[in-house]
C-alpha cells in the first residue's frame, strides 16, 4: 500500500440538537475537510459508535484531496441513554443534510458507511438516486437473526439497555470509543429502519464497493449476501472485499490499510467513468 500523508481536519459540532445540553466524548467530536478534486465524501459511524471509528479513513481520503464530513450522529458520542430519546429518523436526518450540502458544494458525492452507517448509506442511495455517485459499505446491518431479537419490540418497553457488544476488533491495543450499553429503544428503531431498507434494496442501482470481514461477532455475516443480492446495480458495478484479519469494526482493525486503498480505487474509478 503506498503511504499517504495524514491530512488536517478540523472539528465542528454541527448537529448538536438532541444532546439536550449533554457534554461529547472527548475524541467523538465530528470532523471535516475541504478538499480540492471535487469530490466529496460523507462518512457515517456505527449504532453507539462516534465519527473516531471514521477518523482515520477520512484522513485517508482528506489526503487524496477529497472533500470530508464525518458527521456525529445524534444520541450518540455522549450517554446510551441519550441514544434512547433518539430514533432513525434523527439518524437519517442528520446524514441526509450532509449529503445534500456536499452537493452543493462538490461535483460527485459518495457516501461511506461502517455497520449502521451502511444502513444509513443505503438509505441515502435509495431516497437520493443519482445525487450520489457511488456508495462504500463496510459490514452492513440490515438484519439480526438472533433469537432474542423477536422480542424487542416488548422488552425495550421494560429494559432500557443491555451490555453492549462493542471494540470488536481484531488488532491487539485497538480500541473503539462507543457506548459499554445497548440502549434498547434507539436499537427497536434501528430494527424498523432494517426493514424499510431491505425492501427498497432494489432502488440502490449507484456503484457498490462492499467490504465484510470473515469474522464479524456483532454483525452476522449473512447481512452482506442480504445486500449483494437484493441491490439493483449492475453486478458489473459492484466490487467485493473480503477482510480476513478484521472483526466488525474494520476501518480501525488489521485489514483498515485494504479497506482506505480500496476505496480510493473505487472513487477515482467512478469518477473516470463519469467523465468520459
């Protein structure tokens, strides 16, 4: 992999509505960059994860002269239970304003999301059509076939959270800035917004770079096929990545090197295309 220069971003808080007052994290603070090459691209964390799990594929691409939003969602980058007061709609809300106001300002938008943030992704692909240029999904979630999820719908009424599944990551000495808990309202939400988007998989018809790890003990593996056979783009406009060294939380794990390169190729070839 050839080396890149880390690329200076500044920090912002661009949509602080919803923390009700509520400190951030030191280290989940958004980030962006403005670039020069007329791209832009929109990158979007995980369910009770913060834009630090972006930061470094987004310096990534900052130095390959991209124009940068790592967005911090809200209800998240504070406490699980401020996650609870909020629901996708929030989410998707905060994304949505994002993508549009890199429209304004690049001449090609792509949008990159790690597990929630792919479902996000794949929401703004099938709402904004051809205002997107491309999309990249790291270990997307559009689905749970675990047992006990059946009964959130019951038990998020009771229960406000439970242990979260989080740092997972292969890499020794890595670790993710997210929530210790699962809040169980916010994850109810998420299971509706699964739903929206695996019926509307079909109207993704944009490039897909896809990348999932081999080893994924948040996300289940299936999710990524779920994904991959049910888009509309052409098969030939799809490229694959499978991640062998990485767990869930790939763009901070081993194979994060594979991940950024890939995507770079990915984005200067949508681009090539798209000028001729």
């Amino acid at each position: 992999m050839r080396a890149v220069r880390r690329a200076t971003m500044t920090l912002d808080h661009p949509y602080e509505e919803g923390t009700r007052g509520m400190p951030v994290l030191a280290g989940a603070e958004p980030f962006q960059h403005t670039g020069t090459s007329g791209t832009g691209v929109l990158l979007c964390h995980g369910f009770t994860g913060t834009p630090a799990s972006m930061r470094p594929w987004g310096e990534h691409l900052a130095a390959e002269g991209h124009t940068v939003r790592g967005p911090r969602l809200p209800g998240h980058g504070t406490t699980w239970r401020e996650c609870n007061r909020t629901t996708w709609r929030d989410w998707y809300g905060c994304v949505e304003r994002e993508a549009l106001e890199l429209s304004r300002r690049c001449d090609a938008v792509f949008v990159f999301g790690l597990s929630m943030g792919g479902t996000l992704t794949l929401r703004l692909a099938q709402q904004l059509g051809d205002a997107l240029a491309g999309i990249a999904l790291v270990n997307p979630s559009v689905l749970t076939s675990r047992p006990a999820a059946r009964f959130l719908p019951v038990v998020s009424h009771l229960v406000p959270s439970i242990p979260a599944i989080s740092g997972d990551i292969a890499k020794p000495g890595v670790t993710e800035l997210s929530y210790d808990r699962t809040p169980l309202r916010a994850a109810h939400s998420l299971s509706r917004l699964w739903r929206s988007v695996r019926r509307d998989l079909p109207l993704v018809t944009q490039p897909v770079l896809l990348a999932h790890s081999t080893v994924d003990h948040v996300v289940e593996p299936v999710n990524s096929r779920v994904v991959l056979d049910g888009i509309g783009t052409d098969p030939a406009r799809v490229t694959e990545v499978v991640l062998h060294d990485s767990f869930h939380v790939a763009t901070l794990d081993n194979d994060a090197p594979l991940v950024f390169e890939r995507s770079s190729e990915f984005v200067r070839a949508v681009r090539q295309v798209g000028s001729k």
